[in-house]
C-alpha cells in the first residue's frame, strides 16, 4: 500500500491509462467514421451508438481514473466494490451499445480466426466461467493484496474483469448475427446461473467474522466505519448490484420475450 499521503482531488493522468482510452476511442472514431463505408458499404452513421460508446470510455475512465481509486485502494473495500461493479456491469454493456451489428459482423466475415476465437469466449459456458472464476480469483486475500500493492497487477486485474464481462455480456447483448445472443429462455437461466456464482464470494466477505484484507485493517479510518463493517457494506455492495442489474436484465429479457410472442 502506499503510505504517502492521499489526495482526494487527485485524477490518474498516467500515459498507459490516458493513451490508452485515447487509442480506444480512436480506432472507434477510424472504424465507425472513414473505414465505415470501406468495410460495409452504405451502413449511415449512427450517433446513438456513438454516444454508447463514448459514455463507455468516459464510465472506464471514472472508475479507474478518478479519485475513486486511490480511495478504494487505500481507505475503503467498499469503495473498491463500486470501482469493481462499474467495471463489470456498466461499462461493458455501453462498449456493446456501441458497437453497430452490420460493421462488427463485416469484420468478422473477413477475419474468420477472430470470429472463432470470439465464438469460443463468447460461448454463455465460457464467458459464464471466466466472468465468475476472474472476478473470486482477485478477491482471495493474497492476490487481492498484491494487486494494491503492484501498480502492474492493479492494472491487470482491472483490465482483465473488464474484459471477462464484456464477454459476460455477449450472451445476452452481442452486437452481431454472426455470433448471436442465446434465445430468451437459456439467457434467463443464464442471469440466474450468474447470479449464484457470485454467492460464495459475497457470503464470506459479507458473514466473516475477521477483516480478510490487511490493507483496511490498517487504513486510516477516514469516515465512521469499522474495518469489519466496510469489509460487509462492500460484500453487500457487491450482491445489491449483482441482484439489481439480474433483475433488470431479466425484466428486459421478459418484456422483449413477450413482445416477440405478441408480433
């Protein structure tokens, strides 16, 4: 952990991290702008799922790179989990949103190895394992612990439970005919498959009778809040998020099922 003091105004400007959404956005911008009509003649441009997209890069930005994370990483579990849950849950989903079906499908029609190895992670079973085995692997204490005090690894760990939930997601929402969505019925018991997943990770943090992470039994207690009660109000962070986006993705799933039904 690093002991100099923290600066709560403070918002990470690090090249990797700056360049790196700067990158992102501009491969969309050549993609989605110039290449556009290159790779899939006629396809208009769509503002909507631009803005998706920006609001994704803008939602990854804040999680990692405003003073949420320096709180997280040194005072609060509990801010951490918010970190963690936009990182999973929010901006993944708008990445998706963003993308336009007829321009990813086209890239995929002329790249078949990359359609096969995206067809292999975006399979519900594999998407579905590593989302889940990703996401307890870097709350084990050890590696938990590494993670704030290697700025490397931090990074890793962030990148690859963004990555495991874009694939998460792709079950339910992929932009693509090529490597569709599964039918209404399998998503539902997907959700609830993913649901239960989570169960184990949230019962120990949120029931242990001990602090699992060093670093918050040591921080220095910046509001009201016992190491032992921010270490549960993450855990209970972690599953009202989990239950709250199922939920809504069920719903979603619901109205769309019966709708199609109806027509």
């Amino acid at each position: 952990m690093n002991d100099s003091p923290i600066n709560f105004s403070h918002w990470h400007t690090e090249p990797a991290l700056i360049g790196g959404v700067l990158f992102i956005g501009w491969l969309y911008a050549i993609l989605v702008g110039p290449f556009r009509n290159k790779i899939c003649p006629g396809l208009p441009f769509c503002s909507k799922h631009a803005s998706w997209f920006i609001a994704g890069l803008i939602s990854f930005y804040l999680a990692v790179g405003s003073p949420l994370d320096p709180l997280g990483e040194n005072f609060l579990f509990f801010a951490h989990m918010i970190q963690h849950n936009v990182l999973m849950y929010v901006s993944p989903l708008f990445f998706l949103l963003g993308i336009p079906q007829p321009l990813f499908d086209k890239i995929l029609e002329k790249n078949p190895l990359t359609e096969k190895v995206l067809g292999f992670f975006f399979h519900p079973i594999i998407a579905g394992l590593l989302f889940t085995l990703v996401f307890s692997f870097w709350h084990f204490g050890v590696f938990y612990e590494a993670a704030l005090r290697d700025k490397t690894l931090h990074m890793a760990e962030h990148l690859s439970m963004f990555l495991t939930s874009v694939f998460m997601w792709c079950p339910i929402c992929a932009p693509s005919k090529r490597l569709p969505p599964m039918r209404y019925g399998p998503q539902m018991l997907y959700v609830l498959a993913l649901m239960l997943g989570q169960t184990p990770i949230f019962a120990v943090l949120t029931f242990s009778e001990d602090v699992l992470y060093q670093t918050y039994f040591y921080a220095e207690r910046i509001i009201n809040i016992s190491p032992i009660e921010d270490q549960r109000t993450g855990g209970v962070l972690m599953k009202l998020a989990n239950m709250a986006v199922s939920v809504g993705v069920l719903s979603s799933i619901f109205y769309r099922w019966s709708q199609r039904q109806e027509s």
